[in-house]
C-alpha cells in the first residue's frame, strides 16, 4: 500500500500534537543515537530534531513519497527506508520514537520487545497508535465496505487492521526489559469545519486501504457512500463544525 504525503499534511497541525506529546514523555536531555520510526513526511522528525539537534537524529520509513518529503524538509538528516517488522538500528539507540505507525505493523509488540533490545541501558522506547476503530469513522468504513458492489473485497474483515491489544498486554511485555513503563490514552477532540473535512483526513490514513479494496472504479461511489454516513455520524455543533474524536494510546518504555 502506498501513501500520500499530500494528503497526510493537510492536518498536519493536528496530526502533530499528538507527537508533541508523547516527545514531552521523554525524559531524555540529550541523544547521540535517536530514531523516529515512521517518519512520514518528517513533521515529527523535526519536532526530535528541535529538541536534540540534527547530528544525532535519523528518520526511517516505507514509503518513498514520506521520505521525498522529508528530506526536502529536513535536508541535513538522515533518512532511510526500511520495513519495520524486520529492522534493527546499526547500534544500540538512546531513543526510538514512533508516531502513529506501529498500528499497521503485525504483531507489533513482539516488534517492540525486540527493538527494546536495541536501545542502550537507560534509552527509551515512546510509542503512539490511534486507538479508534471503535469510532463511527472507522465502523463506517466498514460499513461502506459492505454496502456496495465492491463488498466482495472486503468479506471477512479482511481490510480492517487489528484492534489494538489492552494497556496490560504492554506492561507484561515490555516491563520485563524496562526499569519503568507508562502506558496511557489520550482523547483529542478535533473540531472540523464539515463532514467531507472529516472524510479527507481519515483519506490520508485509515481510508487508504478501503479505497484500494473497493478498485479504481469503484472508489468515487465508495467515498459518496462513506460521507453520507459521516455526515449522519457527527452531527453539526451549534457554530455548524463537526466535532472528531480522536483516542490514542502511548507506550513510553524506559530499557533496564
């Protein structure tokens, strides 16, 4: 599956604030060796960049149309591509940071345990993942899936991604390789002006995969379909803005 650095920045404002809070877990004051692991266009590549300098920081990703993007916007660091599942940085890490990717990779807190290991005594693991497909705007993508002449690709769940695990499946993991885990959510509430704002930012992430089942031919019915339940699923606020609620969970691990 391919992205859409495009897309991905039109809420680039919004997107980010979750990645300002979880770098504000850190408790780290200086790195040598930091990794932020699904980069993306490098929106939270800088945020680690602003805080210790461009010497120590890399970005990492899959895609090539993130990585063209963050490097003309970081062109002095490091970024290269590689596939999560698998990768292990060249030395051991004082801090590997993940904004809002590890909710794709399969059996990501196995990944996790294993990239525990690859950070030196005292470095850190901080981690966020949406934790909203119990939302309307990820239950109506898979009813739209089901609604119309593409439902066939969709039979079985099979384009929805997993759910994530509970809090307890992360301390029992990780706390063994950590001198001290936090794991909490948070709630963002973002006010968007319509319905179809809804539709194009969730087209930058959850959606893409939906859009790529449902084909080339079907996409433009499958979207029409899609807002029509957004718009039934956030209802207009007094000023006519629809309201996004938006949970996230955060895994800050700290190695023994």
């Amino acid at each position: 599956m391919t992205w859409s650095a495009e897309q991905y920045l039109k809420f680039e404002d919004e997107r980010t604030r979750p990645a300002r809070d979880l770098l504000a877990q850190v408790p780290l004051e200086d790195v040598r060796n930091a990794w932020d692991l699904g980069c993306g266009p490098g929106n939270s590549t800088e945020l680690l960049v602003e805080r210790f300098g461009v010497t120590g920081v890399h970005g990492l990703d899959s895609d090539d149309d993130m990585l063209e993007k963050a490097r003309k916007r970081l062109p002095l660091t490091r970024f290269d591509k590689a596939d999560l599942e698998g990768w292990a940085p060249p030395e051991p890490a004082d801090l590997l940071y993940a904004n809002a990717v590890f909710q794709w990779v399969p059996d990501h807190v196995a990944v996790l345990c294993r990239l525990m290991q690859s950070l030196r005594p005292g470095g850190v693991l901080a981690v966020q993942m949406p934790d909203n497909l119990g939302e309307p705007s990820h239950i109506a993508m898979e009813e739209a899936g089901a609604a119309g002449p593409w439902s066939g690709a969709f039979a079985d769940g099979r384009v929805r991604r997993a759910h994530l695990p509970p809090p307890s499946v992360y301390f029992d993991a990780l706390g063994p390789l950590a001198v001290r885990v936090d794991v909490w959510h948070t709630i963002y509430n973002h006010p968007m002006p319509s319905a179809q704002a809804i539709v194009e930012w969730v087209k930058g992430t959850g959606l893409r995969p939906y859009l790529a089942a449902a084909g080339a031919d079907h996409q433009d019915a499958y979207i029409s379909d899609y807002t029509a339940r957004i718009d039934a699923a956030y209802p207009p606020m007094a000023d006519g803005r629809r309201l996004l609620k938006f949970p996230r969970l955060f895994v800050v691990a700290i190695k023994r």
